[in-house]
C-alpha cells in the first residue's frame, strides 16, 4: 500500500512539471509570432511581457524580456530573451523560451 501510495504521489509531481512547464512556453492568445523588422512595442505583444531597456542610444537598444511565470511553483524560468534593436526594428534576438534549463 505504500509503495501504490508513494508511486501516486510521483505522478501526480511529474503531470504537475509538465503542466506547468507547458504553460510557460505558450504564446499569449491571438498574437503573433517574434519576427525581424518588429518594433519595440510590437515585440512586446507579441511576447506578451514588457521590454526592460539594457543599454543603447534611441532606435539602437538592447531590451530584456522577462518570461512571466509567477504562479507556477514547478517551472523553473528564470532566463530573459534579449533582443537588439536598430534604427528602431527588431534585428536580432538571444535566447530560447522553448527549452528548459538543464
């Protein structure tokens, strides 16, 4: 009996990861994918979160995006999605919000 109830317990920990991992990868809904040639604020709804200026002169910045995963005990998303800016479109991105950390 013991060993059926530890077994339960392991399960229902391993769907509540997934679950929650799986949430924090999704898209917002109705939004468009991250794509070259976005401005800043389209970048930002298209993420769904807020850009945080990092460093640059006005039209070449380098923002951080800050996955939001509050609420989701089991998700481990620390990691920000960089993306540099020139002459005011997106040019360039770092960072994967489709994988976890290892």
């Amino acid at each position: 009996m013991q060993r059926f109830a530890t077994l339960l317990v392991a399960l229902i920990i391993a769907l509540g990861a997934s679950t929650g991992a799986s949430r924090a990868q999704q898209r917002p809904p109705n939004s468009v994918p991250l794509a070259f040639g976005m401005s800043a604020d389209q970048a930002s709804q298209s993420l769904g979160v807020p850009l945080n200026y990092v460093r640059g002169t006005p039209g070449n910045e380098l923002f951080v995006a800050l996955p939001n995963v509050r609420g989701s005990v089991l998700s481990r998303r620390s990691d920000g999605l960089y993306l540099q800016f020139g002459k005011g479109r997106l040019i360039a991105w770092k960072g994967d919000w489709g994988t976890l950390p290892q």
